[in-house]
C-alpha cells in the first residue's frame, strides 16, 4: 500500500505494510521450521528404520506413537497398526519395565524378558527403556529392546561344555576298571557260587549293562564337549541321507521308512561325516519319537526322509509319525541337557544344532501335518566362510 500521504491514511498505510511484513517473516519462519521438523523426522525414521534393535517411542500415557520396523521384526507384529495403544495392552510383556520406568523416571530401566512371537517362537530380549524429558517435564518413554536369543544360547553351550568335559573325565576313569572287576567275578567265581547262580549272573550283567549305558552317555558328554572343527569338502548329499537312513532301516526293522532322495549327485560343501552324524541323531530322534507314542494302537511307525534341490539352498526334511514336539519351551531343545524323555542327555540336537552353524546353515523344529514331528535341514548352496582352526581334530570317544 502506498505510503506518501501525511495524514491518516498515511500512517495506516505503513502500519499496514509494517504488519504484513511481520505477518510474511513470521509465516516463513514458521515454515521454515516446519520444513526442518519434517527433515527431522524423516531423518529419525530412517535411522530408527535402519537399526536392527526395536525401538518404541511412547506419550507420557504410555501410548505408541512411533515404532520402528525392527520392533515389529522382533516382537511378530505389526506395530503400526497399534499406535495410540497403551504398551500394556499390546505387549504385557513390557509392562514391569515401563511401570518401573515410570515410578522412577531418572533412571535408566533394564530387564531381559522372554517373548512368545504368534507364529510360536520365543525371543530372550534385553529390554532398556527411558523416559524423556523437556524443560524439566516428562513428555514420553522411550523403549528399545535387542534380541539376545542366540547370545544367551551360546553362553548356555559354553557353559555346558566345560561341565560335559568335567563329567566325561570325572566318569570315564572309574568304568572300565568297574567293568573289567565284573566280568572277572563273573568268570572266576561263577562256579564257585552253589546257592542261587541265577542270580550272581544277573547281578553282575546288570552291572556290566548299566555300566556301558553311563558310557555310552559319557561318549555324548565327550562328543559335545569336543565338538571338531569340520573338514569342508565337496561331498555328495544324497548319498549321505542314503547312507544314514540305511543305517536307521537296518536296525529298527519295526518302523517303515520312506526316502524322496533324487537319483543324481546333489553337491554340497561340507564335512560328510559331521553331517552324516547330525542326520543319524534325528533320526534317532524319530525313532525314539515313535516308540514314545501314548496311543500303543496308533499304527506303524513311519519316517520320511526327504532332499530337495532350491536355487540358493538345499533342504533335507526328516517327518516321522511318533509323539511330536512340545510346545513349551520348543526353541530350548536345542540347547545342552534340555531332553523330553526320561533319560535322554539332551545333547543330540544340540550337536545337531553346532553342526548346521559350523555349516551356515539352520535348524528348524516344527509339527508335521497329521501329527508327529518335522525337523528340517538348511543348508546354503553357496560355500560357507571359512572357519577358524580348532585345537580338536577328532572328536573324543573317551577321557
């Protein structure tokens, strides 16, 4: 508006100019800002989205309001779908940290807390959380979380293997004097006995068995404890699920066994005699699965074995028909001495489980269709990275 007049119109017309000049700095500094909150976010958004623990920012109600993908990942859910909900509701689970957070918000909270996901998996989280604060207020919470699953895991392993190796040479050095001292009683004293030989026999037969039992358990402890660095080489898979499943079908005639095994070499790097290990305690397993059925009248028992040939991997897929897995605690089998039956180390799958990591592969523990158990088998077609040498070349059948 033009301002040369001197009279009212004059002074109106520049403090009309004065405001819409004040009105228009203010306007862009205001979007300015805006524009620089945007990028703020933004670039929140993208370091939340590019970090692989789960992160949760929280109102002062403990409302979702910014989850990132990774806290999705780990917890099984899609957590966008759940903003504006109490954390409570949607993860109990996290409830005592954001509770106890609240109650004392100057420090930092932290728990580990185990986490059933819904397609049936548990997670061991290390969960911290924060709350955050503005000019002397409490605004939000702030809750991250890591997956330590397989850190817990390996420190359980560890530890496992340093009691397996006290046990096996605790164990081992007393059997086969035991054994050798009742298998000369037996022998020369036998004719000896004149009242109730039966007897004396059965006694010292139970001893010699229950003596080869403890160390056949201890050769377990052993093998565990002293688990070989494998000897990576290209090698035949077929022929390796043929050689273990002809082993298992020669000596448990009782249980019909069926192989979807191809005809052709399939070539694979790895250690075939690791791996012919691994197949022969599942299907051990499997065996054992079937015997253990509650149902004396649920037919024959049958295992399948199966090979199929992927573009990046290789899938071998044990199914048998016995009394299937539990759902409890289920990623647990695989860790040293956690075992379903009455007296089973607990060490078969966990060897099993050492072998497909020293392999780059994985392990997988499911239900099969119509009952019993599926375990299956993952091997990578390309060649694993190399391993560090070990100080065991063999594994220890003895102490």
């Amino acid at each position: 508006v033009a301002e040369d007049a001197a009279d009212e119109v004059g002074v109106l017309s520049r403090a009309f100019n004065r405001m819409t000049h004040q009105l228009s700095t203010q306007r862009d500094d205001l979007m300015g800002a805006n524009r620089e909150l945007d990028e703020r976010r933004r670039f929140t958004e993208t370091v939340l989205a590019g970090v692989s623990a789960g992160v949760i920012g929280l109102d002062r109600r403990g409302r979702i309001h910014l989850p990132n993908r990774s806290a999705s990942e780990l917890v099984g859910r899609p957590l966008e779908e759940a903003v504006g909900r109490d954390l409570r509701e949607v993860l109990p689970e996290l409830a005592e940290s954001l509770d106890e957070v609240v109650r004392r918000p100057d420090r930092l909270v932290q728990h580990e807390i185990r986490l059933a996901t819904p397609n049936g998996r548990s997670r061991t989280l290390l969960v911290r959380a924060a709350a955050e604060h503005l000019d002397g207020e409490i605004i939000g919470f702030v809750v991250t979380f890591d997956d330590i699953t397989e850190l817990v895991s390996a420190q359980r392993k560890a530890a496992w293997a340093d009691v397996a190796r006290r046990i096996a040479h605790e164990i081992k050095n007393p059997l086969t004097p035991i054994q050798l001292s009742a298998e000369r009683l037996k022998r020369k004293y036998l004719k000896e006995i004149q009242s109730d030989p039966e007897t004396y026999v059965a006694l010292i037969e139970t001893i010699v068995r229950q003596v080869g039992d403890i160390g056949r358990m201890v050769d377990e402890f052993s093998s565990f404890a002293r688990m070989p660095a494998p000897q990576m080489k290209p090698d035949d898979l077929a022929d390796i699920c043929r050689q273990a499943l002809f082993l298992q079908r020669t000596g448990s005639p009782e249980v019909e066994f069926a192989s979807l095994i191809p005809d052709h070499k399939v070539p694979v790097v790895c250690d075939g005699r690791l791996v012919g290990q691994a197949l022969t305690n599942l299907l051990k397993n499997a065996i054992e699965g079937i015997q253990g059925r509650e149902n004396p009248d649920a037919g024959r028992g049958r295992i399948t074995l199966s090979l199929t040939e992927h573009s990046e991997r290789l899938v071998v897929e044990i199914i048998d028909n016995g009394r299937g897995l539990p759902q409890e605690n289920r990623e647990r089998l695989t860790e040293p001495y956690v075992t379903t039956r009455a007296k089973g180390t607990g060490l078969g799958l966990a060897i099993v489980k050492k072998i497909m990591e020293d392999h780059a592969g994985d392990l997988y523990l499911e239900d099969a269709p119509g009952g019993g158990a599926k375990v299956s088998l993952i091997f990578p077609i390309a060649e694993p990275p190399p391993l560090q040498p070990s100080a065991e070349t063999t594994v220890s059948h003895g102490v």
